[in-house]
C-alpha cells in the first residue's frame, strides 16, 4: 500500500475537512497548538507530522481489513470489488432504459425480472456534502434540481478500493455497448484526492414532476435533513421527494461483549472527513445534451463503521496529553437492515487494539508531544540528533513512518540573502524608494505606449459581451459546456503572442494579452485614430477575426528573427516570487472550504451554499475587501491571528511587490482606460494600506494549487492575474472565446474575468534544484476589485474609508 503524505487539519463548527495543498494547523489557542505551528514552522520531519503519517497508515490498514471482511461475507451486498470476478460477468447484468436514465440490472430467469444491482465499497471519507440543509434558496433558482447529497471516498491507494476502481471503469464500458461509446461521456465518477484515486457518489433532493404518474413515489423531506423547510419551499410544483432521492444513514453499535453489533439509524450530520464507512450504490446513466450521458453512481446508503480514525480523533490523540482510554474493538458482518444484529465470523486482526496497545499508542503521543516541547526550548531547528527519541518510539511500535516530500512541508524561506533586484541606478539617491518609483513607472509607461501602438486587435466572431453579461454566475450547466468546450481544445496549438481581444457586436475589448510580439503582427492593426475619422471607419479599417494560434505559437516566437517582451520584466518578476514565498513561509497559506475555484483535494466543490452564494475571495490571498452591510476592513488573511507581527510581514511584501503593481497599473490604463478611472478613483478612497499603489483594491495569492473553470462571481470590471515559477503545463483557457493562451511566467493577462469562464490547464512542478532561490511548483496572483466595495466606493472623497469608518463614523478627514 501507498498511503503517505500530510494531513492537515482545518476546525469548522460541525466538523474537521482535509485540505490538500497549504498546510495550516488551524486549533484552539493553547500551548501545544503554539508548539505544534512552531515546530511546522521549522521543518516537515518533526514528531507530529511523523505520528499524522503513522495515523494515517493505519487508516488504510484497517479500511482494507474492512473491506476484505465484506468481500468474506457471503450474505451482505456484493462488494463492488468482485463485480468482474468471473470471466462472464457481463452476461449476469443489463442496462434498462427508464424515461431518460438507463439503469444497471441484474439480468432475472422465468420467474423474475430484472432488478436493480445495488453493490457495496468501503472508503474514507475526503470530501462531504450532507444534510441537515441550513440555506435558504428561492425556488425560482435553477440551482433547486441540481441540489444534492453527496460522499467522495478514497482508499490511500490500498489494494481493494483500487480494484474497486477498475471495475467501476469497467461498469462504465459495459454501459457503452448498450448506447455506443460516442454516446458516452468520458468517466468522470473516478477523481483524485491529493495523489489517491477517489470515487463520487451523490443523489438529488428532487425528482421532476414531468413524468407524470409512471414517476416514483414522493415522500416526505425527514426532519433530519430539511429541518427548516427550506428545500420544501424551493421545490415548488415542478419537484418533489421521491423514493429514488432517499439516501439511508445507519451507524454500526457494538454490543458489550465486543463481538455482537448492530446497524442503527443515525442522522446526516454525524459524518465528517476522515470516517470510514460503507455506501451502497446504484449504476446510473443521466442525460446530458447533445444526446450523451454520463455515469453516475447513485448514493443509496451510508454506513458509518469507523471514526476513531477521522481527523479530529487524530489530532486529540497527538495534542492532548490525556489518560489512556480504553477504546473496544469491533467486528462486523456485513449485510444489516434496521436495528438488525450480527455477530461476526472472524476477528479484525490488524483493527484490534487491546487496553495495553492503547497505552502505549497514547503514551507515544504524549512522549512526541513532551519532545516537541524540548526541541523548541533546546533548538532552534531540528537535526538528526533531536530525531533520534522518535525513531526510537516508532521502531519501539513497530511502525516506519513515511518520508514526506518537499511539497508536504511547511513554506521555507526563500533561499536568497537579499531580494532579487536590479531596481534603482548606482548612487544612493538614483536608489531611493522615490526614485525606484520614477524609474519603474517611465519603463513600465513605454513598454504600455509600444503595446498599445503595436499589438494587434482581434475579434471574436460571435461573441457579444452584452450576451454574456445576462448569464449566471458559476451555473453548473455553464461550467459543463466550458469544461466540455475545454476538452475540445486541449491539442490545440497554444497562442504565445500578445494581443486585444474584442466582441463581436461592438469591439468592446474582452482580453487584453501581455507576452510575446513579433514584428511582423504590426502592420494588423484597428487603431483607435481610424476608428475615429468618420462613422464608417469600422468598414474601412475592419478589426481581423482571431486567427488562433496561427503564426502565433512559441515555435513561431522562438524562429522569428526578433521578439519584444511585453510582460513583466523577469527581474522584477524573481522579486515577487522571492518576497512571496517569504510571506508564506511567515504566514502559511491556507484556502476557503467553500471556493469553487480549485479542485476537490484542495477544497470542497459545489455544496448548495457555493451554489447559491458563489465562489468567495480566494483567502490565501492578501487584500482589501469590503463585506455587505459592513464595514469596509482587510481581509482577515492580512492580521493572523490578531498577530501584530503578521501585520508588519505583509506591509513589507506590499513594499516589495510595488514596482510589479506599477507595472501592472501603467498597462491597465492603456487596456482599459475607462475602467482605470474608475478604479483608480475607488482606490483612492478605500485603501488602507498605503504601500499598495492601485488601483485593484484586493489582490489574492493562488500559491501552487490546480485552478478549475470558474468566472469570478464578485467581480464585473477587469482583473489583472499573471503567474511565476518553474512547472510545465499550465495553458490558459478561455472557453467562451475558443482561445488557449500560453500564459508562461510572467505574462500578465488583464481580462474580464467575471464575464468570461476560464481554467487553468493541469500543471506539474519542475525537479527541485538544492541551490534554486525559491521552490518549484506554479504560483498564481490575481489583482481584483469586488463589484460591491466599487459601487460603495464610487463619488467617496480620498480617504474616505479610514476617516469616516466606511461612512459609519465620523469624519477625521475634515477639521
């Protein structure tokens, strides 16, 4: 088995979430959370990690010792991992069209029909949306049908999920013999959590009333799951409760003798990330357009069998130096009904912990725990001496903790004695901050006049922007069709060249694209002087359509005889790297559960209230940001923990990274002047941090994590977002325009990202080199201005935010 890597844990008010990617203890504010985030500070092979890793092979350990009991049991559901077992196991299934779906059967004789296969699996739970159902959603919302309940299980790679896995692949094929493979879409039932394999399994709320009576039965919404009623008032006439959306909760009881158990009714909101349980499922196909479907695997039940493993468990036995507790080890026999009892046929031999193991087990978390103490008095960092009393308990428990590799660690500092930079002339006041300014702001003004003069506009055909700005924000519908579009694109040859993307109504600009020019794309031009001469200048000197990535690929950069670089310069790009990883290795970056941004291992993906609310600002990121019906204040991302020292870090990174913001803002007032005013205005009177120069109010840090397709749900004006760092891959998308951008390091793009969907390809991070000043992997900034904070903004005098309290106090500002 393969079960490696770091989990960390993150406190909600329900429940603990796995969160892959930046790594931040978030606990209560006691002595060993202060122990544990400074030892996380230091290095990744410190005790704590070590025994989350050993926590965490034990979780698969028993997960596959559960799942090998299940398959043993000859009278429960047959388990999902013997479906293709027998060489003819396509003769013993059937798919049956129902209305739209087509359902998977088991083929029946001359006294039965087909009935529906129902198979069973065990997982850990990595991703969770359950009831009760809390927000409140307008039954007009179009967002109503698509509600469900939802569990993502993975298997830490162990042998038996795995399999699981390829017979699921399998189902999935079978299905395309029946509708034909060009009929089917591509499996999307099987993802990833962190580097495992995880599987999707859901059921909506609702059923539609359009089939009429030959529909299934409706039921009551227990209480348990709509305890306010809300998703009975969105349901309205069209949609109702059937017996096909019923998802059943049970819990597994041990009787007092140890071997008996029961499988009890449980509710909802007892399952949280990290449990091991057993769902049953149904194999579905469901419509999609265009004739096609997809596979879904349709959430039956949930069977909670193990939470002594789940995060919060973890951590209480690694932080808290509590007394052993004497902890009864279950055994199980799989195939329940309600309130039925079993006794078990054979031991969990690798599950069972005695009243002695237990000690030991917390005795060695308390002895990391006493470790960690001394090593922060007595070091300032860890060696391989200070390791040595926790090797010496893990050989002692006989367990080998796992290696955890660089990207598992916590930020290091970069690795530079001072900051890359060849800002500022040879004597001491051509290097002033004043003067750095001058000097940046003069090239960064050129470099805009050259690109506005010489890059070439394009429109794109069929593409009005009054029509995009009437969509929703983050509809799934929408996001099907741009990931579907996106899947067309994906061998297309990438567009590497800058360039001013327009619609097709009335050449508003869209996209506005700071890379690579060649000389030979100056004579395409639609200037503004000619658009001006009359009222038909549009015909004489017609803006071309896009002609792709035609004569505009990397190759196409690399053999023409001379390039001008139009994004940002690569010594000040090095800078903001450096001060940013800095920052985070100061401040560690962590990530919003409910952004819809970012994939499912990083952070939870569409429950209802992402479906309602939309995404939230990215909070890893450092920036302003004002909150309806609030006061205007900095993202709490900017003050960690009310640590005044975190408020000194991040006004030197505004410091640091201020020639890239002039840059940034010299090429955003000739892209779109208009919207320059505009903001610049707006920033004037909200900022608060004075060493930012405008004019985004807000700025957010997407530090090396895999970006999904999304539009920005706050935002409608321009948004500036460029990349830095050593990876591969990592093209842009922009489905609604059918254009692919190269989107290296440092080419700054400044489009109108809540209007347009766009997704980032999948990126890999380069091989590390020991002497490289920062780390490898990929790291994404965007510069923003939420849609509210402008409209509060908009007419305010300079200052106007601090002074007057966001207009709730009075006005310091005037004598």
């Amino acid at each position: 088995m393969n079960i490696g890597g770091q989990i960390t844990v993150r406190d909600t008010e329900e429940s603990s979430v796995f969160v892959k990617g930046p790594k931040e203890p978030v606990r209560k504010a006691d002595a060993e959370h202060d122990i544990t985030i400074q030892i996380l500070q230091t290095t990744s092979n410190h005790p704590i990690l070590v025994a989350k890793a050993i926590f965490r092979n034990w979780t698969g350990i028993s997960l596959e010792t559960l799942s090998l009991d299940c398959i043993a049991n000859p009278y429960g559901p047959l388990h999902a991992a013997m479906i293709t077992k027998n060489a003819s196991w396509m003769n013993q299934f059937v798919a049956v069209q129902e209305g739209p779906t087509w359902t998977l059967a088991t083929t029946g004789d001359a006294q039965d029909t087909n009935k529906e296969f129902v198979c069973a699996f065990q997982g850990i739970i990595c991703n969770v949306d359950l009831p009760p159902f809390t927000e409140k959603i307008g039954a007009s919302s179009v967002h109503v049908r698509h509600l469900r309940q939802s569990v993502s299980l993975t298997g830490f790679n162990t042998s038996t999920f795995e399999t699981v896995c390829e017979n699921i692949a399998a189902i999935h094929d079978f299905f395309a013999s029946f509708i034909g493979k060009d009929s089917l879409q591509e499996l999307t039932s099987i993802g990833r959590f962190e580097d495992h394999r995880c599987i999707d399994t859901s059921n909506r709320y609702f059923t539609s009333r359009r089939q009429g009576t030959s529909g299934p039965k409706e039921i009551p919404l227990k209480p348990d799951v709509d305890p306010h009623g809300y998703l009975m008032a969105a349901a309205g006439t069209a949609l109702y409760h059937s017996e096909e959306n019923e998802v059943y909760y049970y819990e597994r009881v041990v009787k007092d003798d140890g071997d008996d158990y029961r499988f009890i009714p449980t509710k909802p909101i007892t399952f949280r990330q990290g449990d091991i349980v057993e769902v049953q499922v149904t194999f579905a196909l469901l419509p999609l357009r265009d004739n096609k479907y997809k596979l879904s695997l349709i959430l039956r039940s949930v069977s909670l069998l193990e939470a002594k493993y789940s995060q919060r468990a973890i951590m209480k036995h690694i932080l808290q130096a509590s007394a052993p507790k004497k902890v009864i080890t279950l055994k199980r026999k799989v195939g329940y009904t309600d309130e039925e009892i079993g006794t078990t046929r054979a031991r969990l031999a690798r599950m069972e912990v005695t009243d002695r193991e237990e000690a030991e087990v917390s005795s060695q978390a308390i002895g990391m725990t006493k470790i960690a103490k001394h090593l922060i008095v007595e070091h300032s960092m860890f060696d391989a001496t200070a390791l040595n009393p926790v090797r010496e308990l893990l050989t002692a428990a006989n367990f080998s903790p796992l290696i955890l590799g660089q990207r598992d660690a916590p930020v290091p500092p970069p690795n530079v004695q001072k900051l890359n930079s060849s800002l500022g002339g040879d004597t001491e006041e051509q290097s002033t901050p004043e003067a750095i300014d001058k000097q940046v702001e003069a090239n960064a003004e050129q470099a805009a006049k050259d690109w506005l003069e010489f890059t070439p506009r394009y429109r794109i055909p069929g593409v009005k922007l009054t029509e995009l700005r009437k969509r929703g924000k983050n509809l799934k519908d929408d996001i099907d069709l741009a990931d579907a579009t996106i899947a067309l694109m994906k061998d297309w040859p990438v567009d590497a060249c800058s360039a001013r993307l327009v619609d097709d109504e009335s050449e508003e600009t869209l996209v506005c694209v700071f890379s690579y020019r060649m000389p030979a794309e100056n004579a395409v031009q639609c200037s503004e002087e000619n658009e001006d001469e009359d009222s038909n200048s549009k015909n004489k000197h017609p803006c071309p359509n896009y002609p792709g990535s035609h004569g505009r690929t990397l190759r196409d950069v690399k053999t023409a005889p001379k390039c001008h670089w139009d994004g940002i310069p690569t010594d000040m790009l090095q800078r903001y790297h450096e001060i940013t990883q800095e920052l985070h290795s100061l401040m560690p970056p962590h990530v919003n559960k409910r952004d819809i941004r970012h994939p499912s291992e990083t952070v939870m993906t569409y429950t209802h209230q992402a479906l309602q609310e939309g995404p939230e600002y990215v909070r890893d990121g450092v920036g302003e940001q004002a909150h309806k019906n609030h006061r205007m204040t900095p993202s709490k991302d900017m003050i960690e923990k009310g640590s005044c020292g975190s408020a000194v870090e991040v006004k030197r990174y505004f410091i640091a990274t201020r020639p890239v913001a002039l840059h940034l803002s010299k090429c955003f007032e000739v892209a779109f002047p208009q919207y320059y005013i505009q903001y610049k205005a707006g920033f004037k009177a909200g900022v608060w941090m004075t060493e930012d120069p405008g004019p985004w109010l807000g700025r957010a840090i997407v530090w090396k994590l895999q970006v999904k397709t999304h539009m920005d749900g706050l935002d409608d004006g321009p948004t500036a977002i460029f990349n830095m760092g050593d990876y591969t891959g990592g093209e842009l998308y922009l489905p609604d325009l059918k254009v692919k951008l190269e989107y290296k390091p440092g080419s700054l793009i400044i489009f109108l990202s809540g209007q347009l969907y766009h997704c980032v390809g999948e990126w890999k991070p380069a091989k590390q080199v020991k002497t490289a000043p920062v780390t490898t992997g990929r790291v994404g900034n965007v510069f923003f201005f939420p849609r509210e904070s402008l409209e509060k903004l908009t007419g305010k005098n300079e200052g106007w935010n601090v002074n007057t309290l966001s207009g709730k106090g009075l006005d310091v500002g005037k004598n």
